[in-house]
C-alpha cells in the first residue's frame, strides 16, 4: 500500500473518531520511531502512555515469541502460569494483599473498579469522582470523568457519579450521602492536563473514605507502572488504597488492563459476576511479566527518579528564558507546560523538527518519554522543543 492508499482506506474505513497526525510509522524501536519514508523521530509521548520500556522491547519481544510458540490463548475458565505468575507479580508490588482481575484497556479496568464498588455496597451506589478526571469512553467512565466534552451528545449518563473540584476536601465532604460507597481519583491527572493530587488532600481523602467505610478507588491507568518514579503513584503519598487499576504501560505495547483490590473486597465478586472473554491472556500476561522484569532488572524506577528531576531541571531552566510558558508541572517521567496560549502549533512544529509530543487541556503540552531515555535523549529534545516554542 502506498501513502495516498493508507490515507484513502481511512477516510473510508474507518469511523473518524480520532484526530489524525498524518504520519505512517513502519518501526521503533526504544524511544525512536521511523516513518514510512524512513524519518526518524524521538517519541516523547509513546503510545499515550504505552511506552514504559520503549518500542519493541528485546525483552517484551523475546516472551511473546516464546508464548507463541506453545499456546496463544485459553479462556478464563481455565488456568494458565502466565496469569498466575502475572497475578502474584503485582501483588508484590502492591506490598498488599490484594486480588486481580484481568481485562483488556484502562476504561474496563475503571468498569470492574465501579461494578465492585457497587457490589461491595449493598444498595450504596454513588461514587464522588474529581472535576478534569478522565477514566475511560465506556459510558459509566465518560459518567466518572468529570469533564462535559467527553459525555455531551452521549446522554443520558448512568446515574451515580458526583463530580467535585480536585484537592478540595470540603466539597468530598459536602458531596457524601448514606448511597456513597467510593471516591475514585488519579492521583496525577493526565488528560486533565497533569495537575498532581497535594499530599495533604490525599492524606485527609483516605482517613475520611476510613471514617465512613468508603473504598478509595485510584485510578494508576496513566500513572501506574513506574511513570511517577515508583511503581505505582500512590506509593509516594503513604496511603494505601482500596482498589487501583492500571493498564497502558503494563502491557509493553500489547493491550492489558487489571483491576487490583484489597481480597476481601474483590471477594464480593463470585462466578459468573464478571469477566472478560481476552483479560490476562496468556501471550500478554507473559508480555506484562516481561515489561515488569525489566523494570527491575533495568533499575528503572530509578532511572526515571534521575531522569525525571534532570528533565524538571531543564524545562524550569526553559521556563525562565521563555514568556510562552506559564508553568511547569509533573513528577518522575509525566511533564505538563501550561503555555499561555494553544499548545497545537508547537506539537506540530516539534514533529516537523522530528520530536513528537502531545498536547492536553488545549494549553498543555505532555512530556511521557519512555522510563528507559537517556540524558541525551532529554537534551535533544529540549533543543527541538526550546526552537519551536521560539518560532
Ligand atoms: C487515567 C486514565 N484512565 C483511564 C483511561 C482509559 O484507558 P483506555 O484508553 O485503555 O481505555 C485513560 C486513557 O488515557 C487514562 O489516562
């Protein structure tokens, strides 16, 4: 297929629910990606959050070619030693003893999170979620997202969600009714445009949802699998919560999603209560299993810990030269530019110049480089960034 075909079948094809960049990529490979006519560009934003350990990962690679070899795939009515392996991994590094439950994509991680929820309450159904959240495009998580764009022209919405200003303990308060059973929130929001939970507020969250036996519900879609510089975000904030989810990065490229909960609660769910036909298949069990050795093995955390504060470092350094930006904000590998204005033309201008990036809120400009970049790879796209933010 040449260029004009691919742009041709998707025009016909294909329901335009996304805002295409015009660009036809044929490999990567760490934090590159070639296009079809051969250019190469430093990806800062792999996969919306996919790339934790860059495109194509030897190791990624190597488990799925293995896993191929012997059994694609079982329905969940059986067991496989990639799902059980799989499961025991995250519950070490949840350092709690919590339950899994496999699925495919972020949104129907949320979904398990909220079907728990509600079967764990008994009668009590409503759920405060946080204004700018994003949880998913399935129409209980378009409910929970706190954002109108997202569920205009979608109504109407299930019932049950509340949404309140982020790190506002008061409205959570003014917000409680004897139907709520969890607040659910992230604790950086992502498509929010990065604005990072305050200690303070996560700390009083968890001590109320305490006080009137409300689950806390963290959503580590975006955050989760070392992005923030721990394994999970919630590890930096000494809380600990009830149910998480996590999805995106887990998968190394291939499409997971997990709903994790303290065993008691995810003990609400018997069989038959829920499932998913692909959840935890063996093939991306042993690709998650591979993303999550390597992590370890590659002292990833760490190196996104380092890399992370030399990244702040740089762009603060920008801020001060540059009037375009208002404020930078963040934490391990998960940047945000607030610009004081829109963010589009320079995300446009960085890929001409061959680095890609994403913008969010309409101002923001999103930095999610995979947890493996290299100081020389941060420089370079500095450089590129600072010259489009010039022109
Ligand atoms: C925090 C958060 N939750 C949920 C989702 C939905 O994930 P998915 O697109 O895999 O359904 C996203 C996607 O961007 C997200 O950032």
């Amino acid at each position: 297929m040449n260029l004009p075909q691919v742009f041709e079948s998707y025009k016909e094809y294909i329901v335009p629910s996304y805002s295409k960049t015009p660009f036809v990529f044929v490999k990567g490979k760490g934090s590159y990606l070639w296009d079809i006519r051969g250019k190469k560009y430093l990806d800062f934003f792999p996969g919306w959050g996919v790339g934790s350990v860059g495109h194509c990962h030897p190791k990624v690679m190597t488990a799925v070619r293995d896993q191929l070899k012997k059994l694609i795939f079982v329905p969940n009515n059986y067991y496989t030693i990639a799902q059980a392996k799989l499961a025991r991994e995250l519950n070490f590094w949840a350092g709690f003893a919590c339950k899994v439950f496999f699925c495919n994509s972020g949104a129907e991680a949320n979904e398990a999170a909220i079907k728990l929820s509600r079967k764990f309450g008994q009668g009590r159904y409503e759920i405060i979620t946080f204004e700018n959240a994003f949880h998913g495009r399935t129409l209980a998580t378009i409910a929970a997202t706190g954002q109108k764009k997202y569920q205009q022209g979608f109504e109407p919405m299930p019932e049950g969600f509340k949404s309140v200003p982020f790190n506002d303990i008061d409205t959570v308060k003014k917000a409680f009714t004897d139907k709520t059973v969890a607040v659910m929130l992230e604790l950086v929001q992502g498509e929010g445009g990065i604005n990072v939970a305050d200690k303070g507020f996560v700390t009083q969250l968890r001590k109320f949802c305490d006080e009137r036996k409300l689950l806390m519900i963290i959503d580590e879609v975006q955050t989760g699998i070392g992005r923030t510089g721990k394994m999970f975000a919630w590890q930096h904030y000494g809380v600990v919560p009830d149910i998480f989810t996590v999805a995106k990065a887990l998968g190394g490229g291939f499409p997971i999603g997990v709903m994790l909960s303290r065993s008691e609660i995810a003990d609400c769910l018997g069989p038959g209560m829920h499932a998913s036909t692909f959840g935890g298949g063996a093939v991306i069990s042993r690709a998650a299993l591979a993303v999550l050795q390597s992590i370890q093995k590659e002292k990833l955390l760490g190196n996104t810990q380092k890399m992370g504060a030399y990244l702040f470092e740089r762009l603060h350094q920008l801020a001060s030269r540059c009037t375009r930006i208002k404020e930078v904000r963040g934490m391990g590998l998960m940047w945000g530019i607030e610009l004081t204005q829109e963010g589009k033309a320079i995300v446009e201008e960085c890929s001409k110049q061959g680095l890609l990036i994403n913008c969010t809120h309409d101002t923001v400009l999103r930095l999610m480089p995979a947890l493996n970049v290299s100081k020389k790879q941060i420089d370079n796209a500095l450089k590129i960034l600072e010259n489009a933010l010039r022109g």
